[in-house]
C-alpha cells in the first residue's frame, strides 16, 4: 500500500495593495488574520504579497510605512488582490492602476476593497452589475456620482469574485468568512479567537445575536449556514458545501432547518437569494440580467419563474 504523504495544496496567494493615507485599523484588520491562520494551522495556507508603486513604501493616515514588495503594473501572480484606501480617496485618479486591477481581473484575479478601496475598484469599472459596500463616509458621493451600481449598507459583500468592506473592524468579519468558506468553520473561529473577536457579525451587519432574533434560530449550525447564504449569494454554495461549513451532515442540517424555520435549508437559501433580488429591483437600476446574475440566477429567464413563483408577479412588474 502507498503511504506516501499526501501533498498539502498550495497557500492562497493574496496581494494587499494599500493606497497612501490608508487607515493602520483596516489594514491590520484584513492582513492579521490571514498570519493568524497561518500559525494555528502550522503550515501558510495563505502567501501575502504587498504591492505599491516605488521604492519608498506606502504610508498611513499615521506613522505606519508599508514597504512593497512588488510594485503596480508587475505581472503577479496572484489569486486574490485587496484594495485598501482611505483619506480624500474622491480625488484619486490614476488611470494606470485601473489598467492594472482591470487586467489582474481579466486574468482571473478575485478583487477586493476595503473602507474607500471599493471607490477604486468602481473607477477602474469593475464594480458594474456587482453588489457592493464601502465606509459610509464615501458612500453619498460614489452613490451620486454611480447612480447604477448597487450599493449597500452593510459590513461586507461577497459576491463572485469581487469582496468588498465598509473598514475599520468589518475587515476581520469578511475574512473569518473567507477562512471559514476554505478552511471550515470551526477553524474560522479559532482564528477570530485569536483576535478576541468572538461576536463576529454576519456580512448584513447585525451581531451574532441579531441573527438569531431574526431568523428564530440560536442553533449554531443553522446560524453558521444562514450567514454564509447571506455572504454568498451570486455564487450559491450547495447542499454539501454549507452542511460542511455549519459541521454537520446535509441530512442533519435539512432536519433542522425545516424543524426551526419550516423549509429545508436549500429553499431557504432561495428565499434569501429573491429578497435580495427584491432589494436591489427596489433601489438599483442594473438590468433584470445583472440582478439575476448578482443573486445566483443562470440567466434572467430562470430568474423570473423563481421570482413569480416567490412572489406572484413577474420582476418586471414589481419594477
């Protein structure tokens, strides 16, 4: 028999792209956890890289300097790219940087922003037909200056490979997330431990607790299920994935899904998935197919029956 060590994967690259002024908080609160991950695990599941444009390094809003490893415009690789900005970001203008994250994003580059890093990644186009959040401070005006895309006021978005962060603390709730989606959810939890962060808020921006007032629940598998949901609406996770995440069989979690909130976990699922279609229908002007697109729809045709079904009338008409 062949007992050979099975390989472990290689870390996920991630590149952290701070822009000057950048706030010390949301930075450490978006790298920390991914060393964090690193030591408990005893191996780097995660590779960070930052990025920056000269030899200097880039500052903070206070004394901090990060140095860059690589610079804006290098051919990295990389799986993932955060954005992290703060300071008058309204008046940054760099048309070479959104060539750069626009051909990172061809390549198949997952983009994130963080507190104003999200202005960025709108400039730069790469935010259309995308669910979105940033700090409140820049939300008015990206709202008015990009009245079509599809803000919300939340701690954080996920949706496909396009992650984005109001700051601040926010940042350690998008990445237990993150962990938690590749690595479980019970490892996530011991990373925000590590961190004393043991309310750790679902991406809609209410405590633990607040979950579990809404919902009805306060088992920690149907809540730990319902929070990835929430996170993970235009890429919907299946049966499988969210029974892993919440630690225990698809079987079980069905069960209590449909004991505690009358419906299995997979209709749930697509129940959320139309409210937040409902919402953006309401409030954004993205087509029917963008819509269908950001709440994990095939195409605008299968979103429509699912959303008469729900609701009685076709989108159009709610429109």
């Amino acid at each position: 028999m062949d007992k050979r060590p099975v390989p472990s994967p290689p870390p996920v690259r991630i590149g952290i792209l701070p822009i000057a002024d950048f706030a010390v908080m949301s930075y450490a609160a978006t790298v920390e956890p991914l060393r964090a991950a690193n030591l408990l695990a005893g191996r780097p599941l995660y590779e960070v890289l930052h990025v920056g444009r000269g030899a200097g390094g880039v500052r903070s809003s206070g004394a901090a300097l990060v140095p860059a490893e690589a610079q804006i415009g290098e051919a990295l690789r990389l799986d993932m790219l955060f954005v992290i900005a703060g300071g008058d970001v309204g008046a940054h203008d760099d048309p070479a940087l959104y060539r750069w994250l626009s051909r990172l994003a061809r390549e198949g580059v997952a983009l994130g922003g963080v507190s104003g890093g999200p202005v960025i990644l709108a400039r730069a186009g790469l935010m259309a037909g995308r669910r979105m959040t940033l700090h409140w401070e820049y939300a008015e005006a990206l709202a008015e200056a990009s009245p079509d895309l599809a803000l919300e006021r939340t701690l954080y978005v996920i949706d496909r490979d396009r992650m984005t962060c109001a700051g601040g603390t926010a940042p350690l709730d998008m990445m237990h997330a993150l962990i938690a989606r590749q690595h479980g959810a019970e490892f996530a939890r011991r990373v925000s431990d590590w961190f004393m962060h043991t309310e750790v808020r679902p991406a809609v921006g209410p405590q633990r607790a607040g979950l579990a007032e809404r919902v009805g629940s306060h088992t920690p598998a149907v809540l730990d299920a319902i929070e990835v949901m929430e996170s993970h609406l235009a890429d919907p996770l299946d049966l499988g994935q969210l029974a892993d995440i919440a630690g225990v069989s698809p079987r079980q979690l069905n069960r209590l899904f449909s004991d505690q909130l009358g419906m299995p976990a997979m209709r749930y699922y697509r129940a959320l998935r139309l409210a937040g279609a409902q919402s953006l229908l309401r409030n954004s002007a993205m087509s029917l197919t963008q819509i269908a697109l950001a709440t994990g729809f095939a195409n605008s045709s299968h979103f429509s029956r699912a959303y008469s079904a729900r609701f009685g009338q076709p989108p159009s008409r709610y429109r």
